[in-house]
C-alpha cells in the first residue's frame, strides 16, 4: 500500500473586517514579512507536506507580489464567499495529486505562531491512531453561561471544554466528503472539525501552544511579533 502522504490547505479569501485595516488582514506586516507568509511557511517548513494549495479572492493582487507564493511547492485555488467553499476549492485542487487516504492539514492564513513542535506532535498523533484531529487550548478560565438578559444562570465545568486551532488534519476524501455533505444540508461549519463530527467520524484534540493565536484585532499583532521573535530564538 503506498504511503500516506500530508498536503496542506490555507483559506486565505477572508477580508477580516474587525481588523479595521486597509487590506485584508492576512497581507498585514508582521516581522518582516505578511501574516500569510509566515502561516503558510510554517506548513512548508514541515518535512512531510508535500505541498501547500492556498486558496485566494479572485483577482488578487496582493497574492501575486508574494514570491513565497510563487514557490513551486506551492498552488494557488479560487477562494469562495465562507471558510469551507475555500477548503472545498483546495481540496478540489488537490485531485489532481492526492490520494483518498493522504492527509491533509487546514490551517487558518492569520495563525502565523504556529509552532513546528505543534505540527509535529499534531502530524505524530494523527498518523500515529489513525484519526483525525485539531491543534486546541484547554479553557483555564471559569465559565459562564447566561440568559438573553446576561445573568449568569449556571457555572459550566471548563474540564470539558477546549478552544480550537488549526492546522486541522484529517484524511483528503473524509474531509472532502463531510464538508459537501455538511453544506450540501444547510449545516452551520465554522471549523473542518465541525464537519467532520457532524458527518460521524471522530475527532481528537492534541494540546497546543497558547502562542498559536489568530490575529483577529490589532492588538494581536504586537503579540504575535513577541511570540514570533520567542519562536525565532
């Protein structure tokens, strides 16, 4: 049986709008490159991704004046109007080279902290029981629920809960089949895990780095250059 092989899939069409920002948050300068840049670089940098789709709006330019982008490792798709039209668009990309039982790694263009030590106990850990799983934080702080009014009504147990991260891996033609499964009946998708747990299949978590953060407002950006420059020593 050939082996299994790991491809990478960046979702890069979003505008981020709470950014408040001139561009797109994912061209947005971090430590002497684009937040893209070092969220796909990170990807790359992984000895087994064979090679990286990222999917883009249509006409963009500023992808264009990458030239990490222009890497031959990595391929560029049509982006769609949500996350998962985007992650669709790569995966159809990818037909050409995977197979059904390859793996593949979604990860989020504005997480540029990812560290190699996460992809790798993520890749290890997957590869290793055969099933899917997501990078994701244990939530420390107390949690609680509240009514439409915001009056506390219970203190939920935070031994249950985690906060999802990416890369997210799972097998190409799982993940390709649960998201045009899950859209194809209105389901609400907010994560490839969502998917593929609405779709049946089981999903694990594998503790992550609290630096793997996603730039959302403009303060992360001051914390992602601290985390990066930590990373870099």
């Amino acid at each position: 049986m050939t082996k299994a092989r790991l491809w990478g899939v960046v979702p890069a069409a979003g505008v981020g709008q709470r950014m408040g920002a001139a561009c797109p948050k994912q061209y947005l300068p971090l430590a002497g490159a684009t937040v893209i840049e070092h969220s796909v670089q990170a990807l790359l940098d992984h000895p087994r991704i064979e090679r990286v789709v990222v999917a883009l709006q249509a006409n963009d330019e500023r992808a264009a004046r990458l030239p990490l982008l222009s890497n031959p490792r990595v391929l560029r798709a049509q982006g769609g109007a949500e996350r998962c039209d985007s992650v669709l668009s790569a995966l159809s990309a990818l037909q050409k080279f995977a197979y059904d039982e390859d793996w593949v790694l979604v990860h989020d263009a504005a997480r540029p902290c990812v560290s190699a030590a996460d992809i790798a106990a993520l890749v290890a850990r997957t590869l290793e029981s055969g099933l899917g799983a997501v990078l994701a934080q244990p939530v420390l702080d107390t949690l609680k629920q509240v009514d439409v009014e915001g009056r506390v009504t219970t203190t939920v147990d935070r031994q249950q809960f985690w906060r999802a991260q990416t890369p997210q891996m799972f097998r190409f033609a799982e993940l390709r089949s649960a998201l045009q499964r899950a859209l194809a009946q209105g389901q609400l998708i907010t994560d490839e895990a969502s998917a593929m747990e609405w779709a049946g299949y089981p999903v694990q978590v594998v503790e992550g780095s609290a630096s793997n953060i996603k730039i959302t407002r403009p303060g992360d950006l001051e914390l992602a250059d601290y985390y990066l420059q930590q990373i870099a020593q």
